[in-house]
C-alpha cells in the first residue's frame, strides 16, 4: 500500500489516436448545418435579453461539441441538434457557469468534507468523479445541485485529447443518508438536458433501499446505451475497469491510500484545472478562437496542421468521386451488413445490379382517394391492399416502382432519391387534399435490394443483413391474395406482394421516425419547466403559452391514437400469408420498430405528466 494521498493525479499524458468522427456525406452536412447557424454573424442566442456569444461560450462549441448534440438526437435532424444546443447555451448562461453562483467560491462550503472528489482515470483514460453521500454537510438543495455542476466541469477539464465522457463513482455506504430524491432527479435531468454523451460509466456501490427504488423508476426513461453503462456493485480492478494506482483503497480496492483534507486538496484542484484551462484557451486562440475548433487540436492532441470543415468537405468529394461503393444511410439495419457481404462480393450470371429502395415520409397521413384523380398519375396505377401501387414510374428506360401508403410514406424501388423527391414534387404535392399535416423535413429510409431468380445454395426471397433478396417465393397460402390481370411491371410478378410486405414494414419505420422527431421536439419545447418550477415556483411562461402547449400535447396525443395501428400490430393481410408476414417482421425487427414504439411509449408517459401539470398550473 503506497504512502498518503492528498491531492488530485495529473491526467495521464499519453493520449488516444485521434478519434476523427467517420461522418457520412449526409452527417457531415448536418454538421455544416449546425456549425454554420451558430457562426452567423452577431448570432444571438434566443430567449436572452444580450445573447450575442461571449468568447467563452464560443470556446464551448468546438467540433466536438457539436457531434455530441447531434449524437444526441441520433442524427435525426440538424434542427433538432440546434434547439437543444440552443436550450444548453441559454441555461448556462442563466444558471452561471461562468460566473456566480456556479463559482469555486461559493460553491466551496459544499467542498470540505469530500463529498465529490475528481481522482484517477480509469484504463479509457476518463476522469473518475467519486460521490460519497454519506459526507453530505449541508441543507441547501440549491447549492449542493450548483456543486455537482461546479464538479461536472472541473471534471470535463481533466479530460485530455481524444477523451470526452467521466466515469462516475457513487459509494452509498458508510451509514449514507437517503439523498433527496428530489436533487437526484434534479441532477439527472441536467445530466441529460445539458451534459449529452459525456457519461462513460456509472459505477456505484451499496445502494440504498429508496434509491434503489428510485433507479428502478427512472430506468424506463433510460435509453439502452445509458443503461448498460451503469453496474452496480463492479469490482474495478478484477474487471478491468481501472489499474490500481489509479483508484483508492478504500471501498474501491485500489492502491491509493487516498485520504481527503481539504485545505491540501482543494486549491491543487483549483490549480490543476485553471491551468489546463487557460492553457487550452490561449490555444484556441491561436488556432482562430472560432466556433468549431477540434478539442482534439488545442488540447495537443495532434502536431498536424489543422484540418478544416472545408478541407474535410473537399476529401469526402475526392473520395465518394473515386469509389462506385454508395454511402449507405444512417439506420439500425448498418449494424447488420455484414451479413450481405457474400452476396455483394460474388457476382453470378443471373444476379442483376444492386439497386436502391428509398423511404420517403412527408406527412402525418395521406388521402389516397385524393390520389386516384391525379392527372399526372400512370393509368395502371392500382390499388394494392393498404397502398396504392405505381408499377411503373421514371424515365423510360430507368424506371422502377412505388407504394404510396396512407401513413404519409411512400417506397420507390429501383429509384433514388433525386428520383423520389421529384415523385414528391411533381405527384404528391400537386395532388389537392392529399397530404394532411405536412411534415416540416421529411424522413427518409434507404437501403439496397437485388434480383436474383435461381440463387445457388439459399433461393427464398429474403432480408440479407441490409440487403433484400428478391428470389424465388414460396407458394401463397390463398390465390386470391395475389390481384388478377396485372399490368406490366419492372419487377418480377412473383415477388410483388414480397415487395409490398418489405415496403408497409420501411413505411412503418419512417412514419415512426417523424412521430420521434416530433415528440423530442415537444419534450424539448418543456425542458425548462421543470428547472423554472424548482427555481421560482413558476412556470416560466404565460396563461396563454401553456394552452397553446396543451393544446399541442392534446393534438400530438390524438394523431398517435388515430395511428396506433400502424406502428404495433401486424395488418390483418398478413394473418392468411406467413410467408409474407415473415417478410414484413424481418424488416420491422431489422429497423427495431418494436424497441423504438415501446420508448415512445415511455416518452408519452412523460408526456401525459407534463399534461398534468400544465392543467394544474392553468387552475391556479
């Protein structure tokens, strides 16, 4: 056991490679997007009487910065990253993290007994934070929240190039009391809010009864990935979590013998901090002191010069220019394609081109009736179950074919998405009364199928990883599932109904997609009710704002209702046909849409929550 350690370890100096972000061409452009609202000139950040950025919040939104937040909002839209980074600015401007009350000097009082302590990094290179509630000294929930924030950035600045997440300590033993569940909650809902992709880890010990019932609570709200990071009860060097000079000895079954006093650990860490701190800043400045800059470069993480957007831009032309491999889209079915490599990889004389099945969702629901009477439609254009069918569409010569479905999706096979953005343009939109409640920015799925009649060693239509195989199809259960007298199609007959069924499952996934997009935006829209109720007893907003919120949960609610159906159950169509049943659910299974609906459902919850409150609030 080593000697008595009173201070704070120094971050480790070797660091990672440099962990460049591999964006797509259509990541990158959401980036752009972001990065260029912020960078306007005399940007101001909304709801703030002075909201032009001061050089420090500048400093905040570097490169990295901004991949968390669209991270955050899983890449749905760069409007959604916006807003967020939006609601984050305008709460650490307001809740002072530059200045009182989130200062070392107020928030010490808190400080002296050791209740949260930065020490060690664990074998990733993280920065540990130790919670130990049983030192807690004080009675002021106002503050002890401002300490666990004053502590969150102390610990985001010991963290060296290459790294970005915090690997959390909690120890409830030592006869701990039960925290206020009302400052737990608190501190979760900054963590989530303000501080997105920045835990790594969640290590904690002896948890107590009630906030072992508290943790059971929250966890449906816990998305997946948050949730596996939490282990309850780890033994950190065993399972390798951390080396032993690295972690204390006591509880923790380190080899520091780490004892807390505070006037020698204190100002180390104060020192520690404003020195890597100013040094980074002064970097930053060097570097331009714009929005955007790497962490990765003014941390020293890399000698190189430094790459621009433009320059990065510039290489993904180069390289999508010298490869005929097409970027493939964001989705869970990527996770998959390995799978589809054998196929990909072998060519066979009856196999045609891998061609594109694109997604496209642009409102909450479509009239089909209003569809029949388009003008502009081919005249074999026919109904097919649940959608309605185009067999033919495109240029002649390159045409490929469509379902329109009534949940405000279309799928076009064999065609693009320059192709089916003009389907949009010059069909969907010019059809009166068709589209009801037009989305703001549509949704879109894309992936790739083949057609390959006589496949050696695995014939049967099927989904492949992320690749569809439109091959042989195992006979139907009824003939009269299959329409009579088919006109002319670019697809095999046989496979139609195959095709329908993958198309209704892709349709599901987009509309789902715009129902997500729409109720973040909602909860977003809420983030700081809870924040002004805990603070002023108020709700932050007008008589007439919180209707109009109400009104807009109300409307949200109903358009699920009239839609349930169309993201839960399996059509009735499918109850006479397992084979093509098996083809929807592989497809449904593929995109997740079961895990996704069931954390809608949890987010409704919330939701119908808020409601409450709203409704309780407008009483008073």
């Amino acid at each position: 056991m080593s000697d008595k350690v009173y201070e704070p370890i120094p971050p480790p100096t070797v660091c990672e490679a440099d962990p460049r972000a591999d964006l797509s061409d259509v990541q990158l452009a959401m980036y752009k997007e972001v990065l260029d609202h912020f960078s306007v000139p005399k940007y101001e950040i909304p709801g703030l009487e002075k909201g032009e950025l001061i050089e420090a919040e500048k400093f905040w939104l570097s490169y990295e910065c901004l991949l968390r937040y669209l991270r955050a909002v899983k890449w749905k839209c760069a409007a959604a990253a916006i807003q967020r980074l939006e609601a984050t600015l305008k709460w650490r401007r307001e809740y002072g993290i530059y200045e009182e009350p989130v200062s070392s000097s107020h928030v010490e009082p808190e400080a002296v007994t050791g209740k949260q302590v930065q020490f060690g990094y664990d074998v990733r290179g993280r920065p540990g934070l130790y919670l130990f509630p049983s030192r807690q000294n004080t009675d002021e929930p106002t503050r002890q929240i401002q300490f666990t924030v004053w502590n969150l950035e102390r610990t985001i600045e010991l963290m060296g190039p290459g790294v970005e997440t915090l690997s959390l300590l909690i120890n409830y033993g030592d006869k701990a009391k039960n925290p206020s569940l009302g400052v737990a909650r608190t501190v979760l809902n900054i963590l989530q809010d303000h501080y997105p992709e920045r835990l790594g880890m969640a290590l904690i010990l002896n948890v107590p009864f009630l906030l072992n019932a508290f943790y059971r609570l929250i966890n449906p709200f816990i998305d997946p990935v948050s949730r596996e990071k939490m282990k309850f009860n780890p033994q950190l060097i065993k399972d390798g979590l951390f080396n032993g000079d690295m972690v204390m000895s006591e509880w923790w079954g380190g080899d520091c013998n780490f004892e807390y006093v505070h006037e020698k650990y204190w100002p180390a860490l104060l020192n520690m901090c404003e020195s890597r701190s100013k040094a980074w800043l002064e970097k930053w400045r060097v570097l331009g002191g714009t929005i955007g800059i790497k962490e990765w470069d003014y941390k020293g993480g890399a000698t190189a010069q430094v790459v621009t957007l433009e320059e990065e831009m510039s290489e993904k032309v180069t390289e999508t220019s010298a490869t005929t491999t097409k970027p493939k889209a964001t989705t869970p079915l990527r996770r998959s394609a390995s799978a589809s490599l054998p196929i990909r990889s072998t060519r066979t004389p009856t196999r045609g081109d891998i061609q594109t099945v694109f997604t496209l969702t642009t409102a909450e629901r479509y009239l089909l009736s209003r569809l029949r009477l388009h003008p502009d439609l081919p005249p074999r254009a026919q109904a097919l179950n649940e959608s309605w069918w185009i067999p033919k569409w495109g240029q002649p010569g390159k045409e490929g074919e469509i379902f329109v479905f009534s949940n405000g999706s279309f799928v076009c096979w064999g065609l693009g998405e320059q192709d089916a953005r003009r389907f949009a343009a010059e069909v969907i939109d010019c059809a009166p009364g068709l589209k009801v409640q037009p989305l703001k920015e549509a949704e879109t799925e894309e992936l790739e199928f083949v057609v390959d009649p006589i496949e050696l060693g695995g014939a049967n239509t099927r989904l492949q990883g992320d690749l569809i195989i439109l091959g042989q199809m195992l006979p139907l259960s009824s003939v009269q599932s299959l329409p009579t007298n088919l006109p002319p199609m670019v697809f095999p007959e046989d496979t139609l109904l195959a095709r329908y069924a993958y198309s209704q499952a892709l349709s599901r996934s987009t509309a789902l997609s715009a129902l997500e997009v729409s109720l973040d935006e909602y909860l977003n829209s809420m983030a700081q009710l809870p924040q002004s109720l805990m603070k002023t007893g108020k709700p932050g907003m007008g008589r007439t704002a919180l209707i109009k919120k109400l009104g807009e949960l109300m409307k949200f609610r109903q358009g699920l209702n009239l839609n349930r159906e169309n993201f839960s159950d399996v059509p009735d169509f499918y109850w006479a046909e397992p084979e093509l049943e098996r083809h929807f659910n592989s497809m449904t299974n593929a995109l997740e849409v079961k895990e996704r609906t069931t954390s809608v459902n949890d987010k409704i919850t919330y939701a119908a929550e808020a409601q409450s409150v709203l409704r309780q609030l407008l009483t008073e």
